[in-house]
C-alpha cells in the first residue's frame, strides 16, 4: 500500500502536535518555563495551542489542498521561531532544544510524502 508510509507518519506527526497543543493550552510548567527562556509571552501558548490543533484538523480533515499547504506552512514557522528562539537566547535547554528540530523534521517528511504524489486524498464522505 503506497500510502501506508505517509498514514503512519502522519499519526507520528499529528500525535507530537496534539502533545505540544496540549502542554500549551494547560499551560504545562516546562512550557510556560520553556517560553519565559526564550523571552515570549506566557499568553501566546494559547494561541499557539489552538492553532497546532487548527493544523491538526486540517491536515486531516480539510477536502482543501490549499489549506493543507498552510496547515503546514504554520507548523513550519512555529518550529523555525522556536529553534530561532533557543539559539537566539542562548538557551539551548534539554529537551526544548531537541523537541524543535524533531517536529521540524515529521513536518517536513510527512509534507514531503504528502507533496510525492503517492497520497490519494480524498474529502469526508466522498467513498
């Protein structure tokens, strides 16, 4: 089955975010920790938690291509602002500093396998 690669990683993907999303709209002591070590405002994991579970849905339930390739596009740049954050701050904390270039890297597979060509994607309801 072609699509078996890219099913599996997108569980591997969807399930590190749905984490992340969580840790941040719980306010989870080493992600507020994490966000005052890079210099943000506490406040916006709440709007990081719901957008990663924004991404989540569409990644997965959108009949939208576009949408999808947005999806991704957040997931990116939420990955890219954390790395630059670390390494900016100088603040190359365990396990933040790893956390960030795994997600960056599912992403970037999972987008991969997506963009191959290998993926039929078909809308809720259409079978």
């Amino acid at each position: 089955m072609k699509n078996k690669s890219y099913i599996i990683l997108k569980v591997l993907f969807s399930g590190f975010m749905l984490f992340s999303a969580l840790g941040e709209l719980t306010l989870n002591e080493t992600v507020v920790q994490s966000m005052v070590y890079i210099e943000m405002p506490v406040y916006l994991l709440y709007f990081l938690g719901v957008s990663k579970l924004l991404g989540i849905i569409a990644l997965w339930y959108s009949p939208y291509k576009s949408l999808r390739e947005w999806a991704y596009a957040g997931f990116i740049f939420d990955f890219l602002g954390a790395i630059y954050g670390f390494i900016a701050t100088g603040h190359l904390v365990f396990p933040d500093i790893v956390m960030a270039p795994t997600g960056l890297f599912l992403c970037i597979l999972t987008y991969y396998y997506w963009k191959k060509g290998d993926v039929l994607v078909e809308p809720i309801g259409a079978r």
